[in-house]
C-alpha cells in the first residue's frame, strides 16, 4: 500500500504488466484507468515509482514485481499530467562498476514527456560526492542526498490515440525518393529566435518552425527536408553553466523518448508532444520532410565525475561500456561513456525510441551522432553488428531515412563508405576536397572528379548509389559558409576554453583579411566564393546538404565550436534576407534547387558508368581539360585549377513509373579556382552545337540567368574563380528558351 499524491488516500499497486516499457495510462482490469510502470534495471535489488504533485510532494510506491529484470507495477487512477520518477536500490561498489543510490531520482529512460530542466547541477545530483577532499577518489564516496528537487521530472502522457497510428497518415508523408532530396539543416529554437515575422511569444519553439513565416522561407528555397539539430530531451553540461553558458546544440541527450521541453511553447506537462507532432503535420502539409539528429552514442551523464539523472542509477554496467577497471568508462565519443548497444536492453532502448519518433511522432529519418560508435560490436567497428542488422531487418526502420555520421574518435573509428546499403552518409572527403579547391590547395582534381561525380570510389559497392553520399561544405560543426571565406583560423573565445575547443582543420581562406573588412575588392571576392561553394554543391551528384543561414551569408564571427552559444551568436539574423547585400545569394540558392529539381540529370539514381556510346560518340560522363580537350589518364595527375564536366541527358539509366526512359537536356559544368580569367574552347559535336549559360557566379545579380549563347568549338571567357552551368544543345535543336 502507498499514498497517492492526488488525494493522500493510500491505493494498492497492481502488478500490472512488464511490457512495454515507460510509463503508459490506459484502461487496467475491470474498466479502472490508470499507468502502468516497467522499469528494466537489471541487478536492481529494488525500484520505487515516485510521484509528485503541484507542491512537488512526493510519494513512493514500491514496484514488487519482477519480470525478466523489468520491474512493473499497475498504479489506479494515475493519469495523463502526473510528473514521476524512480529511486533504484542495490549495491554501492564503484571498483565494479556498481553505481545503485536510490538517494537521487531518476528520469524514465521511457518518459515521454519532461518537466523542468537541467540548470545548475548542485552536489545532490551527483551520486558521489563531487567535493571529496581526495579527488582521485571523489567518485567512489557515495552521496546520500537527496536529489529530487533539483532535478526534472518525467510526464504521465496519453499516446493511446495519435495522429500518426491511422493508416491514413502515411499518405500526408511527402516520401521524396533519396536522389530528389535536398536537406536543410537546421536549429529549432536557433531558426526562429530572430525571425521577424514569428510572433515573439513562439520563437524558438516548435510551434515558432511551424508558423507559416518560417515555413515560407523553406517552401521559398525549395528543400525537402529539414534535418533538425538534436531535440531529444538534453541536459546543459556543469562545466558550461558555471561559466554562464548553455548547451546550444543538444548532443547531450537525457531523454530519448522525449521532445526537449525548453522549445515548447505550449506547456511541459505533456503538451510539447502534442506541439511537435503539430510542428511535424505543418511541415509535411509544405511538401518537407523531418529528419532528426539523434545522439544513442552516449549521454549527458558523462564519466564516472559526472551526475546520476538516469541509466547510471538505474544498471550502470547494464546501459554503459565500461573500461578494464570497471570504475571507469570506455569513451569512443569524446563525451566522457558510451551506451553499450551490445546489450540486448540498450539495443531495445534505440530501437523502440527510434520507432515511436517514426509511428507516434511522424518523423521521416535520422541523422546518427557518432554513427560508428553505435556499429561497435565489443570493441571494434563491425558493419554486421547488432545494431546494424537490427535496423536492417527492422519493417518501420528499414523503410525510413538513415544518414550516418560515419566516424567516432576511437580506434579504426573513421568508417566513410563503409555503411551497408540502406544507409546514407555524410561525405567528410567531399567537404574538404572542395574547400581546398576553391581555397587554392589542391593539387590536382582527381579528388575532385570523384566527388563531384558522386564519390564512386566510396559508394560504388553492394548495390550502392550515388545518394549514399550527402554532400557538403558546412554543417553546425565548424565554420558557417561566410566564415569559411572570411577566417583563416578560428575565433572561440567566447566559449571561455582560451580557443583551444573546436577544430584547427578548417581549410578556410579569409580572402586577404582576417574577419569583418571595408575592403571592397576583398568583400566581393568573398561573396563570389560563397557563390562558387554553394553552386558546387548544388551542382554534384549525390544529396546536397545547406546549413540554414548559410544562403543569407551568416556569420558566427570566426566561432567554429558554437554548441554553447545560445545568443545571438547562434540564432540566424534574419536582417539579411532583407539585405540588398545578401539577396543575390539568396536568389542563387533557389535557382539552383529549382534547376535540379527540374533536371534529372542533376539527381541521378545510378553512378555514371563514363563509357562512350558509338565510334566517335559522347559518354554520359565526360571531363574536360583547361585548353577543351578530353582528359586523359595523365591529365588527372597534373595541378590544374579549372575542370570541365559534362553530363549527358541521353544517358540516364533510369524509367519513370510506366517504364519509360528518362531523358533530359544535357549540361556543361565549368569551375574554374584561377585568380585570371582564362579562355575555354567549349566542347563541340557529338557533345553540342551550341550552349546556353545559366549560372556564371562572377556576376552579383542571380535572380535571372545570364542570357548568352555560345556556339560548341568556340572559345567562352572564364570569369576568374567562377562556377558556370551551361545548356548543350544537341545537334539540329532548336535555341530553346533561358531558363
């Protein structure tokens, strides 16, 4: 028997049921509501649910019963908006990696919903005491306050009935196939912090993403999906909030199942669930799909220092990779623990966590944090581990988006193109081979042709295809595209680490000054690499990647490690949408997209095989010199800074829905790093009678396309450090009109 914290009568516990696991309300026998409570902690000697009511009381109800490690209980007439957590006992023995302190409450790992968040962390939420004289031994003291009032609370939600469960609902998903899409990365609260047309009381929150002034400027740029920085419930790191920072980025999650309740606008008490499957809906009635990026690789309780808020209460050897002295961690991901996805209870946690965002929350796909920590089978990177065969075999997983970030910073840790077929992963080689283009640092452009052409030498395999590749020059980690061409060297003073956290591997150019300048000559070079950059992207084979902020030249003032500033140093500054400045990059991100996705030569779904069809005739791949000759062999070993490619419409190895043969125009592109104009003899037949330029990001005004015709064998102006697209047009074609 135990007390209720709605009406302080005492209530018998049922012994409910094992599964599922969480805390889940609905009808128990006899017609009687309530929530039923399965909590797996195996090695646990015992497991108390806690309630708490407005006044934060609490009551504790001890769960008898024990299922396969599960302990579960059935609690009468406990309902959706109840706040809970748990208090695990059993030994304390850190030299085994026993950590068990039912002084400190413990969020579900299962909570749906999150109340409060993680300020300050006092002592009391450390299960050891933090400020033991001998530091060396600190963590193996046990801290027998209690932690419950400093630390959030899980939430009682009703997920009985959701928009996502109707068959219905998977007609409203947008299911753009891999080689249509174009992701945006963004940052939920970041995005609209600054945005002028969100009204102020829902800025930074879901419902702000979901307002129709932030989806415009995505419907307006013409992406298909958003891949939207962590927004699993996170816990602010000690070390930041002691210098009076704040986790920005949220890669240090706490709550897996739970949408993190500082970007709800509507309430934390279970009404952020209903928000962001709202943010959701909105976004698909615009034609763009949700992908999140999700860190299962380790979690915000960091190393045998840091505090007990969940799995390290509830079975620290069960949940963690522990090290050969089990009183430590093994840390694969440079955040002080690792989840062992080797346990069948943690795979279980990843898998039902990543379902109920794809079955209850309508999330199309995953970006994976660390991906190659999670392919760890004991201590090595294996593509047949269990995690990859479960997600494999898997009915809702295997049908949605995976991308993998497919490194960690353990031993044989960078694994690019090494993902099994289903997965989709970010290309770091395509990221640095095209910034040392275009900053002048490459020696040749071998590299460059593969990656450009979607990255076959990585790809090429086990039925893989050129969408396996995201391809990108920015993302939230390093340089914003405007400091890539603005710093030589990173500025993070105001993280407070004396400049010493973030990458020194930037492969930046400032252009010829360090920073903000009033330079104009410098000002406009700049703005024509961002071009050049942009269109690179826009223009390869595989799925392109922007950062949002990036088409309207944000800054972060040289900062490369921005995940603690939650300021105006990390919000997009929307003012330069407006700015007749930046508009020109703006109009030029939109062109492009819309030029791929009206051509689907510029989105192909197989690798070009670069054989030339007839004696005499045109590949479907074609590369060509500076002085307009094909390349050869030894071509591709000389230092060049200009590269012609030409991709041929002819040759799509593709049929749309009614077995058809896709045809499309073809296209010339021409990139050109020299600081001189140089001259091009265009390619004439069988490859074309003629061009059309569409793109020449020489010129600042992109709203229209250039407008000019060039005849094939002829010589056209390479602008210096230019990007130019031009239209073929086949023999006997008629000039077809610019656009």
């Amino acid at each position: 028997m135990s007390l209720t914290p709605q009406d302080g009568r005492r209530t018998q516990i049922w012994p409910g049921r094992p599964q599922p696991l969480g805390a889940r309300f609905h009808t128990g026998p006899g017609g009687t509501q309530g929530t039923n409570f399965a909590l797996w902690a195996g090695g646990a000697e015992g497991v108390e649910v806690c309630l708490f009511d407005d006044t934060d009381r609490e009551t504790r109800h001890p769960l008898e019963e024990v299922t396969h490690e599960i302990w579960h209980g059935f609690l009468p007439g406990v309902g959706p908006g109840t706040r809970y957590g748990y208090r695990v006992h059993g030994p304390w023995d850190p030299a085994t990696g026993a950590r068990w302190n039912p002084a400190k409450l413990l969020l579900d790992p299962y909570a749906r919903a999150i109340d409060g968040e993680f300020a300050a962390l006092p002592p009391e939420v450390y299960g050891h005491v933090r400020d033991w004289p001998r530091q060396d031994a600190a963590d193996t003291v046990r801290d027998d306050r209690d932690s419950a009032p400093h630390v959030p609370k899980g939430v009682v939600t009703d997920d009985r009935e959701t928009p996502w469960t109707d068959p219905w609902a998977e007609d409203r998903r947008p299911k753009t196939p891999w080689a249509d899409s174009v992701i945006y990365e963004l940052h939920v609260r970041g995005f609209t912090m600054r945005h002028p047309g969100v009204p102020p009381h829902l800025r930074g929150t879901y419902a702000g993403l979901a307002h129709p002034a932030a989806l415009e400027h995505l419907t307006s740029l013409g992406v298909t999906a958003v891949e939207l920085l962590p927004v699993h419930q996170f816990a602010h790191e000690d070390h930041l909030l002691r210098r009076g920072l704040r986790d920005h980025w949220g890669y240090n999650s706490i709550g897996y199942f739970a949408p993190h309740a500082g970007y709800a606008a509507t309430g934390t008490r279970g009404q952020q669930v209903g928000e962001f499957r709202d943010m959701v809906a909105a976004l698909h009635a615009a034609g763009i799909e949700v992908i999140l990026d999700v860190v299962y690789n380790h979690t915000a309780e960091a190393d045998e220092r840091g505090p007990t808020l969940s799995l390290r209460g509830i079975a620290n050897p069960g949940y963690y990779r522990l090290a050969d002295n089990p009183r430590h961690y093994a840390d694969y991901t440079g955040c002080g623990n690792t989840l062992h996805v080797v346990q069948p209870q943690v795979l279980r946690l990843i898998t039902d966590s990543l379902r109920y965002w794809v079955q209850e929350m309508g999330v199309d796909g995953f970006r994976f944090d660390l991906a190659a920590a999670l392919a760890r089978s004991m201590h090595d990177v294996d593509m047949l581990s269990p995690f990859l065969a479960v997600i494999a075999q898997d009915p809702v997983l295997r049908r949605v988006k995976l991308i993998a970030e497919p490194w960690d910073i353990g031993s044989g840790g960078y694994q690019v193109g090494a993902f099994p077929p289903l997965w989709t992963e970010w290309n770091d080689r395509y990221r640095d081979t095209v910034r040392d283009y275009w900053r002048g640092a490459l020696p040749d452009v071998r590299d460059l042709g593969s990656r450009l052409a979607g990255s076959s030498d990585l790809y090429a395999w086990g039925g893989r295809h050129p969408y396996a590749s995201v391809n990108f020059v920015t993302a939230h980690d390093g340089f914003t595209l405007r400091d890539l061409v603005s710093y030589d060297r990173k500025h993070n003073e105001a993280n407070g680490e004396d400049n010493r956290d973030g990458t020194d591997d930037n492969r930046s150019w400032n252009c010829g000054a360090e920073g903000e300048t009033e330079d104009k000559e410098i000002t406009a070079l700049r703005r024509r690499q961002l071009r050049n950059l942009l269109s690179t992207v826009l223009l390869s084979t595989g799925v392109p990647m922007l950062v949002a902020g990036d088409e309207m030249g944000r800054t972060q003032r040289g900062n490369n490690n921005a995940y603690c500033q939650d300021n105006e140093l990390g919000w997009i500054d929307w003012s330069a949408s407006r700015d007749p400045a930046w508009r020109p990059l703006l109009d030029l991100t939109r062109r492009l997209i819309a030029l791929r996705r009206t051509h689907p030569v510029l989105r192909r779904r197989a690798f070009f095989s670069g054989r030339r069809h007839g004696p005499g005739g045109m590949r479907d791949l074609g590369w060509f010199t500076a002085s307009g000759e094909e390349m050869t062999e030894e071509d591709w070993h000389r230092p060049s800074k200009t590269l012609g490619m030409f991709l041929s419409g002819r040759d799509i190895p593709q049929r749309d829905e009614r077995g058809r043969p896709v045809t499309d125009d073809s296209f010339l592109v021409l990139l050109h790093a020299g600081a001189e104009p140089a001259r091009f003899p265009l390619p004439g037949p069988p490859w074309a009678t003629g061009y059309e330029l569409l793109v020449d990001t020489s010129r600042e005004e992109q709203s229209a396309p250039p407008g000019s015709h060039h005849d094939g064998g002829g010589e056209l102006l390479l602008p210096a450090r230019s990007v130019l697209l031009l239209r073929a047009l086949p023999p006997g074609a008629d000039t077809p009109p610019i656009g």
